[in-house]
C-alpha cells in the first residue's frame, strides 16, 4: 500500500477511485496561469509563452486560465513581472467563478490574503464596484496589497479584523468566505515516498471555520450570495460545517454550474447524516481535475414562503 493510500485511508469509502486518486499524488499538477485581462488577453499572453517555448492550452474552465506544461517557477517569466497573469490553481480559480462578482457590486472577501481570489473576482468585476478584502494577519496582508499593485487593481480595499468578529456594519452582495483549512488537497508525495506541500493544521479548525461561514452570512445582504471553500477533504471541515450553518440560519444551498470534473458532497459520513441538498456541493480531486483538491459550496440568503427575501 502506498503511503498516499494509508494517509487517506480513512477518506477511501467516499473518494471515487482510490487507487487513481493515490497515484495522482505523486505528479505535480500542470501550472496554471490566470490571465490577468485587465492587462492584457489570453491570445497575446498564450503568443508570449509560446516564444519561450512553453506548451500552452486554454484550460476547460475558462480561457483566461492557460495550462502550461514544465513550468516550475511562473513568477519568474516577463509576463508576471508585467502583471499579465497570476498563478492560481485551476481548482481555485473556480471559487471566483462560482460567485460571480459584477461590476458594481459591493463584495467582501473573509479571508483573503494572499489575495489570489481577490484580484480575480476583481478582474470579474472589470476593476469596478468595491472588494473588501480582509485578512487578521498584518503580514500576509502586504502579501495581498502587492498582488493588488502588481496586477493594477484598484477597487479592493484591504482590512485587518479576525474574521469571526468582522464588524456587521454593512451587508455585501457577495462574499467570499476561503477558509482556514487543513490543506489536505496541496498534499503531494515525491517518488521516495516523502510528504511534500503539507500545511500545518489545528484541531479547532472545524470551530473557527462554523465561526466564519456564520460571520459571511450575516454579512450577506438579503438575496446574497456566498461561497464557502476549503482545500481539504475532510468532511469535519465541509460537509458539516455547512450542516451548522443550515440548522442555524435560513440558507440555501445552489446548484454551481461549471465545466469541471467533480463529486458531490456527501449525505453521510460516519456517524453525521447531512442534509439532502449537500449535493449540490462540489469535491474536486486531483485525479480527475488534474488540480488540487478543493470543496465548494455555493450559498444563498433564505426567502420567505411569500418569495420576499428574508431580512435578518
């Protein structure tokens, strides 16, 4: 047995074809590039990499995320200097997507830094509205402020608060609530059998993550939409953190409708049943995304039986 296999032997009765999945950890994922088209298109950036000699295709996702084969080292290239692309996982690029930022909306990012979903809902939204984006660390905050800078955004505007205690003083259209997570989806193996990319994790993760998808909603204006994420695959830090916010708010969970490989979150998982429209969550795994694993659930302020959305 692998070790991939023993690591995650307690996930192998709900991740569809375990052996796949094990083997897919011991290959890096191809790199992608998020077009920053705020500076520049898919097509002249896909001509400049191509000069170098890279091998580049649009990914299934979107075309502004460019596949490119053997490069280890993106923010090294021109074309990142120049703020013409950012590397983002295709996987995570997908949080962005699945919100749905418009131009002119108000929208808050919980917990943002080091700001690769911030700069993309903002390419979303054609640098115009306002992108609250909020980090509790001072540090990873310049972190996210450069990104901002490099890429030549200008309607984000950056915080300092824990997210659980975000003030409530005004309610957003959108947000964002990238949690905290375990970092089960970056794990990778090399070919000796050693633990690469593992984040260092904290047995009150499951608390703090109920704190802020509850924080994000009651920032949500009525009607609002949220986009609860994670990249782990425990179901302590998914599925059931979105079963607490479904018994203590009146939310909704969505259908998202993208074109990527996926499973659907789960009813069950040991001894939780979980409500029956945790399938409309999204698990994304390595070996059939050809990404990092993600989780993702898309999240709508409730209505009432009149079809009024519910005031809070």
């Amino acid at each position: 047995m692998s070790n991939s296999a023993i690591w995650f032997a307690d996930y192998a009765d709900f991740i569809p074809d375990f052996d796949a999945f094990c083997n897919s950890l011991y290959v890096e994922p191809t790199c992608c590039l998020r077009v920053n088209t705020l500076r520049t298109t898919p097509a002249i950036l896909t001509d400049i990499l191509r000069q170098e000699n890279y091998c580049v295709q649009p990914s299934q996702l979107s075309e502004d995320l460019l596949l490119v084969e053997k490069l280890t080292h993106p923010g090294t290239l021109r074309g990142a200097l120049m703020g013409y692309y950012h590397s983002q996982a295709l996987t995570s690029a997908l949080a962005s997507l699945a919100l749905d930022p418009q131009p002119g909306e108000l929208i808050c990012d919980l917990c943002a830094a080091p700001g690769s979903k911030t700069s993309h809902m903002a390419q979303l939204m054609r640098d115009q509205g306002l992108i609250v984006a909020n980090d509790r660390h001072g540090k990873r905050l310049s972190m996210l402020e450069f990104n901002l800078k490099r890429l030549g955004i200008t309607n984000t505007v950056t915080t300092c608060y824990p997210g659980q205690s975000f003030p409530l003083r005004h309610k957003f259209q959108r947000v964002l609530v990238d949690a905290p997570c375990s970092g089960e989806g970056n794990y990778r193996w090399d070919q000796k059998g050693r633990l690469r990319h593992r984040l260092r994790s904290s047995s009150n993760l499951p608390q703090v993550q109920k704190q802020l998808l509850v924080r994000g909603f009651d920032l949500l204006a009525p009607g609002g939409t949220l986009i609860y994420a994670t990249c782990t695959y425990n179901p302590a830090e998914n599925e059931s953190v979105i079963q607490s916010l479904l018994e203590t708010r009146p939310a909704t969970l969505e259908p998202i409708s993208h074109n990527l490989p996926h499973a659907s979150g789960l009813k069950t998982w040991k001894a939780n049943t979980y409500d029956e429209r945790m399938q409309h969550c999204w698990r994304l795994y390595p070996h059939t995304s050809h990404s990092v694993g993600f989780f993702l659930a898309r999240i709508r302020a409730g209505y009432t039986a009149s079809g009024d959305p519910q005031l809070f």
